[in-house]
C-alpha cells in the first residue's frame, strides 16, 4: 500500500487528530475521523445497513482543503 498524507486537522494538536490519505495503489480515500455517536449512527441507518466492514467516521469542514487535494491528486489532476 502507497499511502500519502495530505494533512491532520488544522485545528488540532497533532496528535491523535483526523487525518486524510490517498492509496495511490488501489485509488481509494483514506480517512481517520472521530467515531459516530450513536445518535448520527441511527440518523445514518435512516438511508441503509452499514455493513460490519464499514464505519461512520466524521471530519470538520475545516479540513476541506486536505479532502479537496485529494481529490485532485486521485484524479490526477496535480502535480506529483
């Protein structure tokens, strides 16, 4: 797996914080997040199963910039 970072939340000490990658191998986001209470989670299930393979993470808009160069770079559409 070829992960790369593109950044932890702005906000944040650092340690133990949302972070965004991108698996450069298999195109796919990588995403650390806080965990679904289980208010959202019920709110989630409203629109279908979340199969025992998945989770319900959530990021602060904040980090809006690391998600976007993700994007760009998973589309290829940066600079490497």
């Amino acid at each position: 797996m070829a992960l790369r970072s593109f950044g932890k939340d702005p906000e944040t000490n650092g340690d133990h914080c949302p972070t965004v990658w991108l698996d450069e191998e298999r195109q796919e986001f990588v995403f650390q997040g806080w965990k679904a209470d289980e208010s959202l989670q019920a709110e989630c299930l409203q629109t279908g199963p979340i199969p025992d393979t998945e989770a319900v993470v959530r990021l602060p808009a904040r980090m809006v910039q690391q998600i976007r160069e993700a994007c760009d770079a998973a589309d290829g559409s940066t600079v490497r």
